[in-house]
C-alpha cells in the first residue's frame, strides 16, 4: 500500500515559498536561525484558514489575506519617494522629546528616527540591537511569540528583517519610546513583518507606543511584539492600529512578567478592513500586575477582531481586562478574553469586561469572555454587553435643544471617554480623544426598536 505524504504550506502557499527562498541571506547569524526556524514551522501549519474546530479564528476568516499575492521585495517602495518627517508626523503620534523609531515598509529608516542621545538603554533598528547584544536576540527572539505556535507569527519569523529592539538596563527609566510602522503606496499589495523586542531589566521603567500607518490601499502588516518584564520593571504599552481602509493586519504580541513586575497596555483600532490584535501576557512572577485596556470603532464593512489571553502561573497577581466597542455600518468584531488561573495561583485577583455600542442595526459583535479557574482561593469575574444608545438618554438631551446627531455624538464620545481617559501620557492621550471625535459617525445612529427619534 502506498501513502500519500501530507501536503506541506510551501504548496498551499507557493508565493511565500517563492519570496522566502528570493530574499537575501542575513549576515547576523541569530535571526538567519531563526528564520529557518519560522518557515519550518510555516510549512508545517500554514495560515489558519480552517475555522471549523480552531477556536481562536472561529469568527474571523483569514482566507482573504492567504489568497493575496502579495509582494515581498527588500526594496523599500519608499526608496524613490521623498518622505520627510513632516510625513510621519502627520499620520502618527510625534513629541520632540520622544525617542522616535521609524520602520517604512519593514527596513528601519535612520534619517527619520531619533534613536541616540536620549535616555539610558538601547532603542534601535532589531539588526543593531541584535549586532550589539546577540545574547538579548537569542533569549527573546521566538521565545514568547512561538513560530511553532501560531502561522502569522511563523511567518513573521520566516521573514524577519527589521524592526526595534529595546533594552532599558535595570534601575533605569528610559522615558518614552515612540516606534512607528509606516506602509507606503505601491503597484502591487505588499506585505512586511517587523519584529519588536522590548526587554526591562529589574526594577527599569519604559513607555513604548507602537503605531502602525499606511494608506487607503491593499497591503498586510504582520507584526510581532515580544516583551519581558523584569522582577519589580514596569512597562506602560500603546498599540494604535491606524491601517488604511483596505489594509489586513494581524499582530501578534507577548509578555512575559516576572516577580512584583507591572505592565500596562492600551489598544486602539480605528482602520483595517481586517485587523486582529492577539495579545498574550504570561504572569510568571508573584505579585505580577496587569492592566490591558482596548477601544476599537468599526464602520463600513470593517471587521476588527481582539483575542486577549492573561495567564496567571504564580499566587497573588492582579488582572484587568476591559475593552470596548463602538460599530457602524456593516461592520463586525469580535472580542475573546481568555483569563487562565493555574492551580498554584492562590489570591489570583482577575476581573474582564467588554462592552459594545452598536450604531447600526446591521453592526454585529461576537464577544466571549472566558474564565478558566484551577485555584480554589481567588477572586475573578467576567462580563459582557452589547446594545444601542440609550433612548431615554438621548430624549433627555433633545428635550434640552440639542439634535439627534448632537446628542449621540456627545454619548459616543463619552462612551470612548472611558478607555481614553486611561492613558496616562497627556500628547498622546490628547492625540487619541481628536482622532475618535473627528471619527465619530453623525448619520444613521440606530436607537433601540420602537426609540424615538
């Protein structure tokens, strides 16, 4: 009897394996290692188009973006442009005292970053933070965000190139650190996947916003985000998906905290025809704290999905898990917040919550909070809503002189109010709160059936 060999990704995909085997060989031999390692695993599990009996891309199709032949060049589509720093500012968040780093379309562009001279630590290009420190690339790189694991993040690690790496020394506080993701337009869909290492030594402090850009064009940002907080560190995270209307992106990010550590992280998602943000923060350490809050808008046919894990491995860590939603149009999302308590983590204190304010009749929302509890002494709750803006409420204000669109922008704001009141850096903050007012819809806000209008 003969057997039929299963068929390997590099076949269900051959222009990955076309573009793997064009691109250049690394002259840094640890991330030359570890992209063998990733397209091992690539060709092994592929792309999670399979939805049936995969739990995690139960509600999102990943069919889209494994179809795309997308173009996997060196060349930066913006090396014959002139792009400025005005350009970047005018897309992303930017302060004069911010270590700023800049990745256009996947290579770290050094005549837009200010990455020397200020603050203590290293915040540069992955290659020079690798060149500079190999044993940090080989402690970190694959290490949190498996390729093994996960296709998208085994992709990303088949064609790492560029991106950040970022070493705060322990004690130190290393100030903010601004890294921006910039795609720029081109003949052909593009992908990149940049990398990010972040490594906070014990008892260090950094603020690290990562922003991804780019046009109103077809393009995939497959990134990865890998983190380490050292015993007594803490990390202050921003993630802003700001993709063009068109863009797929999917991120993968993980944190692993140690002892007494702290890591806080705020996502905003506001573009993407397809995004997904699949974040995972480990609490290794006892009396480890973690705070991930998250605001997405939908419009159009929009389809953002967040998959949040927070597992507690050790006693005495503390956990918050609150995002919310606002859907217009034909939009969907999907929120899937996952908190594990192992059997050893006793006085584990875990609350998640999502809510979702819906816009339109024809806005879906697919929200699972989940609760996995090992440990018989803890306190943990989980809970989840989604409706329209409140009729009383908006009668209320009517009733004052305000019109319908008034009144619900001023309940839409406020609604988002409450995750963008919780970023503590004030530009940014300041940055986040215009965009969501300029962004909110003024037309065609459903009230609950049988409302007022």
């Amino acid at each position: 009897m003969t057997t039929t060999a299963p068929k390997s990704a590099a076949e269900d995909y051959p222009h990955y394996a076309a573009a793997y085997a064009a691109q250049a060989a690394s002259d840094v031999p640890v991330i030359q290692e570890i992209r063998e390692r990733g397209w091992e695993s690539f060709n092994r599990i592929g792309l999670p188009t399979a939805r049936r009996g995969n739990e995690p891309w139960k509600y999102t199709n990943a069919g889209p973006i494994a179809r795309e032949n997308f173009s996997h060049s060196d060349k930066a589509l913006s090396d014959d442009a002139t792009l400025g720093l005005s350009d970047v500012q005018a897309v992303a968040p930017w302060q004069a005292d911010w270590r700023t780093l800049v990745i256009v379309d996947g290579a770290f562009a050094p005549e837009l970053s200010t990455e020397s001279g200020a603050g203590p630590g290293i915040a540069t290009s992955l290659t020079n933070a690798v060149r500079s420190q190999p044993r940090l690339a080989e402690q970190m790189l694959g290490s949190l965000a498996s390729p093994e694991d996960d296709g998208f993040a085994a992709l990303n690690t088949a064609f790492v190139g560029d991106g950040v790496g970022i070493s705060v020394p322990a004690g130190a506080d290393a100030g903010v650190i601004n890294v921006v993701y910039l795609t720029t337009g081109g003949a052909q869909p593009r992908a990149t996947h940049p990398r990010a290492i972040i490594a906070a030594e014990p008892n260090s402090r950094v603020t690290v916003i990562e922003t991804f850009v780019g046009p109103d064009a077809r393009y995939l940002t497959n990134a990865v985000m890998e983190a380490s907080v050292g015993e007594g560190a803490s990390v202050e995270h921003y993630r802003l998906l700001l993709e063009g209307s068109e863009a797929y992106h999917v991120g993968v990010s993980r944190v692993l905290q140690q002892k007494d550590s702290s890591f806080s992280s705020v996502a905003i998602a506001q573009g993407a025809l397809l995004g997904r943000n699949d974040f995972g923060v480990t609490l290794a350490g006892t009396g480890a704290e973690c705070t991930l809050n998250g605001l997405y808008l939908t419009t159009g046919n929009q389809h953002i999905d967040n998959y949040i894990n927070i597992d507690h491995a050790e006693p005495y860590g503390t956990s918050r898990l609150f995002y919310k939603g606002i859907l217009d149009g034909r939009s969907r999302a999907v929120f899937g917040g996952n908190v594990t308590v192992r059997k050893d983590a006793q006085k584990t204190d875990a609350q998640q919550t999502d809510k979702n304010l819906l816009l339109s009749e024809e806005a879906e929302v697919d929200s699972k909070p989940s609760l996995l509890i090992y440990a018989d002494d803890v306190k943990c709750g989980h809970g989840a809503t989604a409706g329209h803006i409140d009729e009383d409420t908006v009668f209320y204000m009517r009733s004052r002189g305000l019109d319908l669109a008034a009144a619900s922008r001023i309940l839409i704001h406020a609604f988002a109010s409450e995750i963008i009141d919780t970023v503590a850096l004030e530009p940014l903050r300041e940055y986040l709160d215009q965009r969501f007012q300029d962004a909110i819809p003024t037309t065609n806000i459903a009230l609950p059936l049988g409302g007022r209008s």
